[in-house]
C-alpha cells in the first residue's frame, strides 16, 4: 500500500501547481533519510552514491568507509553522501533521482559542504538511473554493476561512452548473473576498443552483482534468483577488491602505484574481452568439424563442407543442408537467442542443420571406407567447455560438469517444430557448485522428400557461449 501512495504521489506532483514546494519536501525527507560521511578536513573528492533497488544507505556504508581509508593514505580526503530513498524499487527511480538531484546543490550549501570535484556512483538500477545527472552536474561517474549502453542493447536509454563529457569507471563483477559482465564489450567497441583510463572498463574478477553493495540479496531480486551467481570469495575480500578498483580510479593521477594497479585491472579485462570476441570467427570451423564428425570416415578421408550462416530465422527455416556428391556438403547455422528470462546470457546458442550418414550411403565416393559412430551434440559441448576450461586455465578435475545424452526427437512427423522450439538447456545447481547442460536434437532417416530426409540437426553452445560459461560459473 506505501508502495502505492508514493507512485501515487511521484506521478500527481509532475502536473500539480505547487509541484516545486512538493518536491522539495520529497527531497528533503531523502536527505534526511541519507547518510552522510564526512571528515573534518577540506574534501577533495564528494561522492553522491545512488543505491540499487530495495537498497538502503546502510548498504553501502562500509564500501564507502573502506574507500574513504584508502583514498587518505595518499592524502586525497573523499566524502559521501549515500542516498536513501523513500521507494526504491523498480518504478519511477529516474524521477526520484531528478528531483533528489535538482535540490542537491542546496542540500549542500545547508550542510556546508564544499569540495574540489563531485562525483556520482550508483549501483545497478541506481547507475542507470543517474545516468543523466551525472552528465550534467559532476566531474566523474562510477558505474557499479551497470554500463552506460553505448550501443543500445539494453532496455533504457542510449549513451555513448566515447561522448560522455566526463571520466567514468564502469567496474563489472565477473560473477554477475544481472548484468553480464560480457557487456562491456559494446562499451569497448564505443571507444574504438582501446584502453583509455579516463574511460575505465573493468571486470573484476570473482566478485558477484550483491558485492557490490553489501552482499545480501534483495527482496525484488529474489525473484531473479535463478539468474544470480554467488561468488566464492567472502564479501570482505570481494570489497577489498572493489574498493581498491575505486579508489585508484579516484586518485591515479596523483599516486603512480594507483596507475599502474588500475592499468593493470584494464589490461587484463581488455583481454578477457578480445578473447571473447574473437571465439566467434572460430563458429566455421567448428561447422565443417561438426559435419565431417558426423560422417565419421574410419580412414581419414577428405571432404569439403561449405557452411552457410544464416541471419535471420525465416532464412533458417527456407534453408535446407545438402551432399551434393563426391564428398561435397552444404552445412547451415543460424545463431539465436536463448528466450528464458531466468538466462544470464549474452552469447547466442547454435542452431545447425547437417547431413547424416545415411545420405552417402549409396555414394561412390564412400564406398570402400567405413563410418564411424557419429558426433553428437553432447560431444560438441564437452569439447568447447574443455577448450574454454584450458583457455582459462582452470584444471578440469576442479569443476563439476554433467553433459546429458541428447534430448533426441526421431523420425516424428513434428520433430522438426519440437527442434525449432527447444533451446539448450543449462542449470547451476549451487550447493553443489554443478553445470548441467543438455541439447536437443532431431533426427530423420526416411522422409518422402529426399531434400528433407538423411538429416541431423543440432542445438550446442558456440565457442563463445562455453566461454562465458566458464567465466561466469568458475
């Protein structure tokens, strides 16, 4: 019911005659619910920090102390004001931060605070939601757990990182099942994939989305339960992690050591990124491997396989493979979104349309060499996690992952539609720390038309898929 009344409330005041006496009283009962850290000696650096949903100032008070100790030990003071909304849940946040932001700078004289440069941080939806704020009134913009969306993949509002007129820190936990920490990747691709400590893009490493804050679950968020990845680093350690990202961020161009620590952090989620990126032009070769696995010749015998990519569904559907003789295939892929609103994914999962064994049956080309049991798709997840695994180096023998048999349809009138349907499944069973991954399959070895007949299709992972796996999940 408070709930209610403040939505209530937030939408009448934007039409109501006296809406400017009424935001202020709103905003005066948020800076009296916030809090405020301030040393007694002249401050450097003011940080306004904007909370995540169903998150209140408390929640970030010993970050914000940790960072303020450790910005002082090289004689930089740095203050907070942490925010604490009145409704903090997933409506109407962008109108509090305006009118919470329109009354600061008299909130500030009230207190007498004074400082050389302001800064905004805000975590998650509190990010976001400062986005344009911080544009406009501070000299720098932390991003907790959240990205600017430079190119636009991202349900709010479009902003690009190589124009935002002041330094930002977009500091993404590795382990975060909220927001993936692969979407970086637009935000390297804005700024022309280079490195630029003024544009810092870090993903920290073994540090999930609630250790950004205090480490607790959120009521709100508990309905997204399945998506979050618990870290194993305790929160003490994953916050001596972030605070140190942080703090160097504020105070490198005064502390070499800060520099070279925070270059590094660059450096290294740079490369986790380009590593990504760079799985994908592995998905042709993994195709024709696929294809001549399923043929399985005994004696190596060369084939050649053209693999056709697919960009959209309805050219998907209309494409058939093809043997067209002499050792000669047509292997078709299309890459599609997993739709499940519980899947943390970027990556797209591999749809694949191939020849079976029985299609060179007859041919002469094959006739003196036997065929072996062909590659399922099993198979080929197994040697993707593996390789993303030893790409990693992470021992196998440390992890927990089950490979199911291929969920198979054979044969059946409607098991193509089932294919199209069905998706690859992947569950993380925490309390036991296990990947389980399944892939549909459809077989058909006797269709009246012989374009649709001798067929092998396939859902897998890409190569990129079982790499973000790996980095999210271990």
């Amino acid at each position: 019911m408070l709930c209610l009344l403040v939505l209530g409330f937030l939408s009448i005041i934007q039409g109501f005659p006296i809406k400017s006496f009424v935001k202020n009283q709103y905003s005066k009962l948020v800076f009296d619910r916030s809090l405020l850290i301030k040393q007694e000696e002249p401050c450097d650096i003011f940080i306004v920090v904007f909370p995540g949903y169903n998150k209140n100032a408390n929640s970030y008070l010993n970050l914000c102390n940790n960072i303020q100790k450790k910005t002082k030990h090289s004689n930089i003071n740095v203050d907070f004001l942490i925010l604490d909304y009145l409704l903090n849940i997933p409506f109407k946040g962008d109108l509090q931060c305006k009118y919470i932001t329109e009354n600061m700078l008299t909130y500030f004289q009230s207190k007498n605070i004074s400082y050389n440069s302001l800064y905004f941080m805000g975590h998650s939806a509190g990010s976001f939601f400062s986005i344009k704020e911080a544009k406009s009134m501070s000299d720098g913009f932390i991003q907790l757990g959240s990205v600017l969306n430079s190119k636009g993949v991202l349900p709010w509002e479009k902003e690009s990182l190589q124009e935002y007129p002041v330094p930002v820190l977009t500091l993404l936990a590795e382990k975060d099942g909220l927001m993936n920490p692969f979407l970086g990747m637009y935000e390297y691709d804005d700024i022309d994939n280079r490195i630029d400590i003024d544009k810092s893009i870090v993903i920290e490493k073994g540090v999930d989305h609630f250790q950004l804050s205090d480490g607790e679950i959120t009521d709100i968020a508990k309905a997204f339960k399945q998506r979050n990845i618990y870290s194993n680093l305790n929160t003490q350690e994953a916050q001596k992690r972030i605070v140190n990202t942080v703090s160097n961020f504020l105070i490198w161009p005064y502390n070499e050591t800060c520099f070279v620590e925070l270059y590094d952090k660059l450096v290294y989620s740079k490369d986790v990124i380009d590593e990504y990126k760079s799985l994908e032009y592995d998905e042709t070769n993994m195709i024709s491997y696929i294809q001549y696995n399923v043929f399985k010749p005994k004696v190596f015998q060369p084939i050649n396989v053209t693999v056709h990519k697919k960009e959209n569904i309805l050219e998907f559907l209309k494409s058939k493979p093809s043997y067209n003789g002499n050792g000669s295939f047509d292997a078709i892929y299309y890459k599609e979104t997993i739709l499940n609103p519980f899947y943390p994914y970027v990556s797209q999962q591999c749809c694949i349309k191939l020849k079976n064994q029985h299609s060179v049956k007859n041919d002469y080309t094959f006739k003196h060499n036997k065929l072996g049991k062909p590659i399922t798709a099993l198979d080929v997840n197994k040697k993707l996690i593996y390789s993303a695994l030893e790409s990693k180096k992470i021992d196998m023998n440390d992890v927990n992952i089950v490979f199911l048999e291929d969920k198979i349809t054979q044969n059946d009138r409607y098991g193509t539609l089932n294919w199209l349907k069905g998706h690859v499944s992947i569950n993380y069973v925490e309390y036991n720390k296990t990947l389980i991954i399944q892939s549909p399959v459809y077989i058909n070895d006797d269709f009246p038309i012989e374009d649709y007949s001798n067929v092998y299709y396939m859902k897998t992972l890409t190569p990129q898929f079982a790499y973000e796996l790996v980095t999210l999940y271990f």
